[in-house]
C-alpha cells in the first residue's frame, strides 16, 4: 500500500535548547498551543532528551550557551545517523553574521534572530515542518513506486497524480521559506511566475523554442518560478534585511545567493528519478541563473547568450520589471511605461532580445497582473 501522509491531528515535536529561561518561556508561550515540546536548557541536556525521549520534528537552537554551545551541538547531530535529518533553527542576536555562516555551513536551515518576532518564528517553524512532511511523503512515495511499478503498472497514473501533488507541496513550502526571510517581497513571487508562465506561451510558436515548451513544461515553468529566490535562506538576515543600501562588501554576499540556490536544488534532485523530483531541474537553471545577462555581465557565472539556461532567461526578464515596479526602501517604485523602457532597453544586453520582443507584444497583459496581484499596501504601480 501506498504510504499515508502523517495524521494532521498528530501535533509536531520540537526540541527547544536554551540556557536563559527567559528565552524559553518566549518560544514555550508562542508554540506551545500548537506543538509538542521538549526544553533543554544545555547542549548536553539536550543529548540526553534525544537519546530518552521520541525524536524531535525540529530543534530551536541557541548559539550562545555554555560547555557545548550551539554550534558545537549542530555539529554534532549532523554526524549522528539518527539525528542529521532533523531540522536545526538557530536563535541568535541580529548581526553575528560569522555565527549565521558558521551555522549554515554546519547544516543549520535557517535563523530565527533576537528579539524574536512571533509572526516570524511561527512562520519559518511552520514552514521547515511541511518542508521535512514533505520530504518524508516523496521519500516514501518513492520506495512505494518502485514496488507497484513491477506489481501493478495499472496504478501508474494514480500514484504520479499524487506524486504530483507531493511535487506542489515541495515547491509552496520552499517558496514559502523565501517568501518569510524577505520582507520587501510580497506578492513577487505571484506576479512573477504569472510573468514567466505569459513570456512562455508567447515564445511556444517561436521557431527557436517551440520545440521546447510544450504546456507540460509551460506549466512546470510556472510552478518552478516561485524558486528563484530560495537561495536566499542561506544571507544572512543582517544583510538580507538591511533597511537600506547594501555595502559593496555586503552585497557580494546577496549576490550568493543564485548559487546557494541553485546548490540546494540540485543536491534536493540528485539522484531523482526524472518522473520523481527531477522536475527541480528546471528550479535549479532558475534560481541559479536569473541574474546572468545576455551580454555575460551577469552572475554567479557570467554566462552569455544561450549559454544562460532559457527559463532563467525568461525569470531575468520577470523578475526586473517587477522589481522596477515594486517600492523598496531605496527607492520609489517605477511606472509601467517606465519600467518597460527598461526592459525595452536591456535587450540584447541585458535581456534575450526574443523575451523582450514577447514582452512589449504582451504589455498589456503584463500590466494587469502587475495589478491583479498587487500588494496590500500598494507597493507595486503597473500604472
């Protein structure tokens, strides 16, 4: 039989690990009607709740603590079989930018900065607790798949709907993820896929790319979009959350994330089955190549021309009108006409000239889904 999904009304397991109780009683109050929870106010408390208790969903783990601190305790669950699986969210002070690389780099996913804000803690702890759901559901839709597939090839159809569907719950929790740890996105990642999925059916006909976008990878394209951004869970939030320009130094360090990105996709797909989770292909060209340029001026890899993967091409395009669009703490957001100038002007440069040729012949539609997923608070113009 076909593994079930765990019981919704089974609450999640979350290990908290801090030295100050004041900081415990925090976390305990904001997640305790939600999750189950287990305190350990030291690392080697924590090691002994692991080794007698069930095993956590998540540990929230302070950096700061005396004998083996946080760093040191990720370490260590890392290189533990039973416990390297588990995800670990850092609580540290805004600004230990070393700490936050130095936690990421020992396998931690994600920050959860002091003082903490409710609205956020709850959303990034929600969001790696459907990612690891999720995980388990394709993990266990694909031990079952290889069993069926020889038994029973009359269910094929059936178990790739659901593994579709395992496929859509992937992308939203990690879009998700982005989505929480940049405040100044909003509705981007809406508008844009809705761009790239336009720039895609307009370009079907195109004698350079008919034969590649068929509507099974129009549509992959459109779900895929959301990724473009994900590498940006690895910036460290004093950068990413800046308010204000970023340093030349600091905005090296944004620039990484295309290659965070598209890192953390293609090690999600290794191994994959092409009909499994090999759809992340197309996430990986996306979020690792959307900031090249047609001209190789672009980054991570200076790519030029086709070189540059076409869906990150089409996400080029997308993403700078929509950021030109959207008000950000630098700047005030651009008009329609003007952003198109842009747009109009980077082609061949910037800018496949074929997605900018579908751009201008689409603007009217571009601008009413400019509109139709404007933010709340009007931070985007198409007018």
């Amino acid at each position: 039989m076909t593994p079930s999904p765990p019981s919704p009304e089974a609450p999640a397991r979350i290990l908290i690990v801090d030295d100050e109780p004041l900081n415990i009683k925090v976390l305990v109050d904001l997640l305790g009607g939600t999750y189950r929870l287990t305190v350990a106010k030291s690392g080697n408390q924590a090691l002994q709740r692991l080794q007698s208790g069930p095993t956590p969903d998540l540990i929230l783990l302070d950096v700061m603590m005396p004998g083996i601190d946080g760093l040191e305790l990720c370490r260590i669950l890392k290189e533990t079989p039973a416990y390297a699986d588990i995800p670990v969210i850092f609580v540290t002070a805004l600004g230990d930018v070393d700490d936050e690389m130095r936690g990421f780099e020992l396998g931690a996913v994600d920050y959860l900065t002091k003082p903490i804000s409710p609205a956020v803690a709850q959303a990034r702890v929600r969001t790696h607790l459907q990612l690891r759901a999720a995980k388990r559901v394709l993990e266990d839709y694909s031990r079952a798949l290889e069993d069926e597939v020889r038994q029973r090839t009359d269910e094929l159809m059936a178990r790739s709907r659901q593994l579709g569907e395992a496929q859509d719950v992937t992308i939203r929790a990690l879009a998700s993820l982005a989505e929480t740890r940049d405040n100044e996105t909003g509705n981007h990642i809406r508008r844009t896929q809705h761009y790239v999925r336009l720039l895609a059916e307009g370009l079907s006909n195109h004698p350079r790319f008919k034969q590649h976008l068929d509507a099974d990878t129009v549509e992959l394209l459109f779900k895929s979009a959301p990724l473009h951004d994900v590498g940006k869970v690895g910036i460290p939030d004093a950068i990413l959350l800046k308010p204000g320009r970023l340093t030349d130094t600091e905005m090296e360090v944004m620039k990484t994330h295309a290659a965070l990105g598209r890192d953390a996709l293609m090690a999600a797909a290794e191994g994959a089955d092409p009909d499994g989770i090999g759809f992340l292909r197309l996430a990986c060209d996306i979020a690792g190549g959307h900031h090249e340029k047609w001209d190789g001026t672009g980054y991570p890899h200076g790519l030029a021309g086709n070189d540059i993967p076409f869906a990150a091409r089409l996400m080029a395009v997308a993403d700078v009108y929509d950021a030109l669009i959207s008000r950000r703490v630098y700047k005030a957001p651009f008009s329609h006409e003007q952003a198109m100038t842009v747009i109009r002007e980077g082609r061949g440069r910037h800018f496949d000239p074929a997605i900018v040729d579908v751009m201008v012949e689409r603007e009217t539609e571009v601008r009413a889904i400019a509109l139709r997923f404007a933010d709340p608070e009007s931070d985007v113009t198409a007018t």
